[in-house]
C-alpha cells in the first residue's frame, strides 16, 4: 500500500450486488429473451462488451438476478474463473456467480478495475473450497481499497492502459508467429502425402502396417512403475508392466479420436487406443506422421461416444514411399517438428514473462512506484 494513501472497505464507499438465475424449467423466461445475461465464464480480464446469454423480462422480474448500469465492474466469485474482474461495457444482468460494483463518484472505473485486479491472487486465496474456489461478495466488500484523487487515478489508469495495450500486442504477435509456424508444418505434413514421387506404390494401410486394439486397465490395477499407459488422450499414468515395447504408435480410437502419439520406450497401450502391431518393416516415426496426416474423425462407427476401428482403417487405399523416401520425410518433419516445438517454449516463455510484468506494473501502481 502507498504511503499517505488512505484506504476504506469497498463496501463503505460502493455499492455491490450479484445476479441470480431463472428457474429453467420456465421456457418463458429465456425463449426469445433480450436482455443479456452474463455467466461467471464471461467475466474476462478487461472489458465486457457482449453476451452469448439471454433472458425475457418475466426472467428478470421472476428471479433474483437484476440489472447493472454501464462501467459496472463485475468480479467472477465461484469455479474455474473466480477472481477474473471486468468492466462492463453495456446494461446487463448476471448470475449469481458474479459480483457487481457499481458506478462510484469516488472511483474511475478502470481505476477500481486495476486494483482488483491486482488483488486477484489474494481474493482467490481466501475462497472457501479446493475444488471449486468460491470468494463471497462479503470478501469483496471488505476488501481495503484505496481512495486517492481522480486526476492520480487517471493519471494510473493512463500508463497502464497503454503498458496493457502494448502486453497484449505482444502477445497476440507471438500468438501469431506459433500458428505460423504450427501451420508450415500442416502444410507441409499434407504435401507429403499428397505427392506422390519415384517409387511409390498404391497399396491400402491394412498392407503396410497392422493395427490392434489396446488392452483394458483401470487405475485401480496399476501399479507403481514407469511404464507409460497410452490412453486415447495421451499418458495419463505409469504402470510397473509393458505390453508393447518401442518403438510404437497409437491412435486414440475412443474418446479422442484420431490423435497419435509415438512412444520410444516401451509402454501399455490402453483399451480406448489401436496400436501398431506390426510395422511390417516401415519406419515406425513415418508411420507416426502418415497417421497424424490422416484423417480418421470421418471414419467414427461410435454413436453417442466416437470411436474407431481396426477394419475401417485397414482397407483404406493410400499411396506409399519406398524406405529411403521415408528416412527423407522423416528427417524433414522431425527438424520441423522440433522448429515448432522450439517457437511454442518461447512463445510458453514469452506470455510468463508478460504475465508477470502485468503484476509488476499493477504491484508498483498500488504501491506508489508508478
């Protein structure tokens, strides 16, 4: 806290308030509904300019949601997103999962938003519950805030609504130079097997490589070990035992379906994958990019759960390379693949770093550094 900056409880100096939900057995309140209504999930970090919800004004009138006036700043209180702060840009009710401040002469919106947003962490850390963090408006209220002149709360405002513009342009060009490079490879997966060169030959998967489905373990079977348990959505656990020994791929065939993992160590493919069997003398990691490359999702013969199988893979035709032809490929997806591997860290290190420069900037803004 600033020296000589004089603070009083956000209760005693604005007015707050949250939202509520219409029953939703009653059609009524929300077909053909207009007015917006946000959900804790909508509270991003800045501000809030649109709905995807709505409800009718018998909603309204029949609940014990309400409406917020512009430059409302809404604080999300329960679940995943609980301590998020925005500042809504349009009249709006919500849910009861937010905490609306409303409009003070004491504040400038944005000021009160950035200091709440300085505040996250500390909020958050005082929720009740683990799973589901949960602040109560009461927290919020108590909250100490600090009450300093509009011209030094615009003068705060200014430098970090310009730092914050600057972060966030920052990140958005590392965004983009990731997908750049993440669609360069696509691109280049795709011409590959689209291409074909000397020696290929047309043949179908079934002829070059044998799938099989995994074998079924639940947690409760597993034992501590090393070995890597291959589930449709990745290694979720170790095991002490392998069936299968590396090299290998897998296809997830339940649940997430069609996404492909090779394993250089041996491991246990589980129920809800197909693995190679029999590599039939290809190389495994070209085997790995033909089926990254391919797209199975069509191919789904589950009904409520997707899933896939063996004998609807094996007779597909396709065309295929020669041996050295794959080393070739092999050798130019993976440098590839580790180029994006490599832009993806820096881009992980990029948003860390800026992230904690948007706590330092709000650290010494409330802290008289600034």
């Amino acid at each position: 806290m600033k020296a000589g900056w004089k603070y009083k409880k956000l209760g005693d100096v604005c007015q707050t308030g949250s939202g509520g939900t219409p029953l939703k057995s009653r059609k009524e309140y929300y077909e053909r509904g207009a007015i917006p209504w946000l959900l804790s999930g909508e509270v991003s970090q800045g501000e809030v300019r649109k709905a995807t919800n709505f409800i009718t004004q018998k909603g309204l009138d029949n609940s014990s949601t309400k409406m917020f006036p512009i430059n409302t700043v809404l604080v999300a209180m329960y679940g995943a997103t609980a301590g998020q702060v925005g500042i809504l840009r349009f009249e709006a009710a919500t849910n009861q999962a937010i905490c609306g401040i409303l409009p003070s002469n004491h504040f400038v919106a944005e000021f009160l938003f950035y200091f709440l947003l300085s505040r996250k962490d500390e909020l958050v850390a005082q929720a009740a519950g683990n799973a589901q963090p949960n602040i109560s408006q009461v927290k919020i209220r108590n909250t100490d805030v600090p009450i300093v002149p509009l011209s030094e709360q615009r003068r705060i405002v200014g430098i970090l609504g310009e730092a914050f513009e600057g972060i966030a342009t920052a990140k958005a060009n590392a965004e983009k130079n990731l997908q750049n490079a993440r669609a360069l490879f696509e691109s280049h997966l795709q011409s590959v097997f689209t291409q074909r060169g000397e020696g290929w030959v047309s043949t179908t998967i079934g002829d070059q490589v044998m799938l099989q489905r995994g074998f079924d373990i639940t947690k409760d079977e597993q034992n501590e070990g090393a070995v890597p348990v291959v589930s449709s959505g990745g290694i979720k656990s170790f095991h002490d035992k392998a069936m299968v020994q590396a090299p290998g791929v897998v296809i997830g065939r339940k649940g997430t379906l069609g996404k492909v993992f090779y394993l250089d160590a041996d491991f246990w493919p589980h129920d809800t994958t197909l693995w190679v069997k029999d590599f039939k003398g290809n190389e495994p990691r070209f085997v790995y990019y033909f089926f990254t490359g391919l797209d199975v999702k069509r191919l789904d013969s589950g009904t409520a759960n997707p899933a896939l199988n063996r004998n609807q893979v094996h007779p597909i035709e396709v065309e295929w390379p020669p041996i050295p032809c794959q080393k070739a490929i092999v050798a130019t997806l993976d440098a590839l693949s580790e180029e994006t591997q490599l832009l993806e860290s820096l881009y992980q290190q990029k948003v860390a770093a800026l992230d904690e420069l948007k706590k330092s900037l709000l650290h010494q803004a409330f802290t008289g550094k600034l």
